[in-house]
C-alpha cells in the first residue's frame, strides 16, 4: 500500500509541476500572443 500512495504523491507533484510550469509560460512577458489570448477574456 505504501507503495500505491507513493505513485499518488508522485503523481499530484507532476500535475503541479505541468500547472505551474503554464502558469510560468503564461506570465511570461516573452509571449505576446499568451497576453494577447489573456486579454481577450
């Protein structure tokens, strides 16, 4: 069983990672067409 909670854990890390690595992309000052599409909502 400890083995299964240690892939979750790995897991959530991953999503959280993938979500702040777009977050980063999408702050980004050197993407204009990011801010573009932000501004549009």
């Amino acid at each position: 069983m400890k083995n299964s909670a240690r892939e979750q854990n790995v897991a959530i890390l991953r999503v959280s990672y993938v979500r702040y690595e777009l977050c980063k992309l999408f702050l980004s000052p050197s993407q204009p067409f990011l801010h573009h599409l932000l501004k549009l909502f």
